[in-house]
C-alpha cells in the first residue's frame, strides 16, 4: 500500500488514480465491480481504463434505528449478510430482521434498476476488481465480498481510494490483492479526503454502466 498525502479533488480523479495503479490488469480477463452510488463513479474511470466491463455490486448498510449514520450491518442484493454483532445484539432479533428485510428489498430495486437492459459477462474464472470511492467500516464491501466468491473468480481484487489503516490491513487478509492509495491512521470520514463529494444520483450511476458497458448489449 502507497500513503500520499494529496486528497483528491473528486471521485473521478480517485478513480484515474486508482487505474493507474491497476493498470496491469489492463488486457486482462477482468470484470470491475463497483458499489452504487458513489464507487460507480470512481469505478467507471478504472473499467475505462482497464477496457474491462463495469458491474455492480449492490450491498445496503442497515443503521441503528436511533442512529441511523451508525452502521450496524449490511447486505447484499443476494442476501449476503455482515453484522456488529455487539450492535446487533443491542437492538434485539425481531427489529433486526425487520430492518434486514427492508435493506435486502432495497438492495434488490436498486440493483435491477441500474443494470436494467445491460448484459454482464459471468466472472467465474476471471479476475474480479472491486472498487469503492473509500471504506469506513467495511461492512458493506465485506458482504460484496461474500457475494462475489460465491461466484468462483480466478481472483479478488479490492481497490479504494481511501480507508483507516487498521481496516486496510484487516482487508488486506480477505482479497487476493488490496490497493489503497490512502490508509490512514487518522481517518475521520471517506468525504473529508475529497474537495467535492456531492451525493452521485441513479440516473449517473445509469448513464456510466451504460456508457462503460455499451459494447457489450
């Protein structure tokens, strides 16, 4: 992992550099895998670059009920599940499952809504890049993760722009390879490392799968 002390001055910029540091999988069997909304953007740069296919992988975050900012889990559209077992704990079995029921629903519309009328190539035997526009707590991309093996790719690659150093090295066990341009120890949040972090809209997150992906419908 490089540390530089330069931020970045939006997501597409994070993304450039982040194809830059890949870009010996360019040529390659690859499928990127970016998480909506925000990591599309960061990962449409890298699939330009790569001239790899752009996928997605739709996970939700499931908050406190009384702190909703407060993630105590996510889930994958396919149901793949990572809990704060401490925090999950805390609210009781019944709530939980009534807030996982409705962050799976959510998962589910958002990713046929995005990838509706595009047609991805299966990973199995290819190398799979996952790219996120930061990580906070990993849960999401932890249960992108789990999804994504299931799917038996010749290789897992995480790559993000920024994340707490503990969290990179942890994540660093889980993937095949691990790029971060920015593991920092004294990490506060993924939009302070960005001079514009404005919320990325569904019709963005359209308009680049099918921009990347238009070869191949």
């Amino acid at each position: 992992m490089t540390l530089t002390s330069t931020k970045f001055r939006n997501r597409e910029e994070a993304g450039k550099q982040l194809a830059e540091r890949l870009k010996n999988y360019a040529k390659k069997d690859v499928v990127v895998y970016a998480l909506p909304r925000g990591g599309v953007v960061v990962g449409a740069e890298v699939a330009r670059v790569l001239k790899a296919p752009l996928d997605i992988l739709t996970a939700r975050k499931i908050g406190h009920p009384d702190f909703p900012e407060f993630a105590i889990a996510a889930v994958s559209q396919d149901g793949y599940v990572v809990k704060n077992e401490e925090a999950v704990l805390s609210i009781g079995e019944d709530k939980f499952n009534e807030l996982l029921e409705d962050a799976q629903v959510e998962a589910r519309r958002r990713h046929n809504l995005y990838l509706k009328g595009i047609l991805v190539p299966d990973i199995a035997g290819k190398i799979a890049i996952i790219v996120d526009d930061g990580l906070a707590t990993g849960l999401t991309v932890r249960a992108a993760i789990s999804d994504i093996k299931l799917r038996k790719p010749k290789k897992i690659i995480l790559a993000v722009p920024v994340a707490p150093d503990i969290l990179a090295t942890a994540m660093a066990d889980e993937v095949d390879d691990f790029v971060c341009l920015y593991p920092d120890p004294n990490f506060v949040a993924i939009g302070g490392y960005y001079d514009e972090f404005s919320q990325v809209s569904d019709e963005k997150v359209i308009k680049l799968l099918h921009e990347i992906n238009k070869h191949l419908t």
